[in-house]
C-alpha cells in the first residue's frame, strides 16, 4: 500500500530525483490513483512572464493529476518560514490520493543556513524515498545514506536505482549488492534513457515495495 505522501530524496545531487518522482507519478496514476508533484524548494528558477518557474518543478507539475497550482506545488523562498510549505502541501493532499515531494540534492544538502531536509520530513511527516544514482560509488554513498535516514529516525520506503552513467561497468552485480546492504526494499530500476518523460520511465516502477 503506497502512503498519502512520499518524500523523494538522493545519494547526491544531478541523480535523478525528477526523472524518478515523475516516473513514480506516472506509475501512481496508471493504477487509477490521483497523484500530484511537489517541489517545496527550488533554486535556479527563471521569470517566465507568470512569475519565477523551475524546470524540475515544472515537470512535475506536468506529470500530476490533477494538475496543481504551481504555488502550491513550488512554494518556498529562502527567506520565508517553514509554514507555507505545510500549507501548500495540505492543500495538495486534500486533491489528491498520493503526494510525492521532491526534495534538493543529496539527503545532507541544507535546505537554508538553519534549515535541513529532515525539517521537511518532520513538518510534513513524510516517509522517504531513496533515488541511488547508479555510478561509481553509488554503492558507498547508498549506504551512507541509508546510515544517516535510520539514524535521523525517519520511515524509507524503499530505494530505486536510477542508471545514470551508460559507462558504467557491472551495473547487475551493483544493483545486487545494494538490494543485499540498504535497509529497504527496492522499487525499481530506471535504465539510461537520456530524454525521457516519466511515462516511459513509469513503466519500470511497480509504485509498490517489492
């Protein structure tokens, strides 16, 4: 059974939280079930002519139904306080069976000077999602990962393994090693697909724990 919500996050950063909250929507919403996105922290965004927008939020948006407003879906500024996430991401619930929160970079990245993901988590009482960008290390980084999730004492789900470098030698032997070690089971692998939308990547996910 899939929770309400679910907080997407990686073993580092540029390795596929989008491309995997995408497809994980995409794989939600083939099961019938109303699945909405959301980035409550973005950086890099650009003025669009409605207001500054952010491409990995903009995806998600694309990959939801219903589709949210987009202050909702990408609420945050630095400079304001935690509680117009927790707003957002409540008036997202209420239109949706399953929201999936894409948080920013590796799960140590900071959101703030004074503010981590696991603030995020604990405000809106979220279990976690680990997307394994699958290179050299990823192993190594999986299980750093997975080390500091327990210790913080947050729910994960699961992990997908997200095949982001083609070069990559003994992925196989990789992916079973990491299903040996993290914690947790795994959801799926997304392969190297360079330029695919999260429909044709949500057929690799079973959107369950398997």
């Amino acid at each position: 059974m899939m929770p309400p919500a679910v907080f997407v996050t990686g073993t580092d950063t540029e390795i596929g939280k989008t491309a995997s909250s995408t497809a994980l929507l995409h794989a939600l919403r083939r099961r019938g079930l109303r699945a909405v996105g959301m980035k409550p922290v973005a950086s890099g965004s650009q003025d669009l002519g409605q207001g500054l927008r952010n491409d990995d939020a903009l995806a998600l948006q694309a990959a939801s139904w219903p589709v949210p407003d987009y202050a909702d879906l990408n609420p945050y500024a630095l400079r304001q306080p935690l509680a117009p996430i927790v707003a957002a991401f409540e008036r997202l619930r209420a239109q949706a069976d399953v929201v999936v929160v894409e948080g920013v970079g590796g799960w140590l990245a900071p959101v703030s000077a004074t503010l981590d993901q696991l603030d995020l988590v604990r405000a809106l009482r979220l279990p976690v999602l680990l997307v394994v960008g699958m290179r050299l290390g990823c192993v190594n980084h999986a299980r750093l990962t997975a080390q500091s999730l327990q210790a913080s004492g947050v729910a994960c789900l699961g992990w997908i393994g997200n095949h982001i470098d083609p070069t990559m030698q003994r992925q196989d032997e990789n992916i079973a090693t990491l299903q040996q070690r993290l914690p947790m089971p795994c959801w799926g692998r997304l392969p190297y697909l360079p330029g695919a939308d999260g429909r044709t990547l949500g057929a690799h996910l079973g959107a369950e724990q398997r």
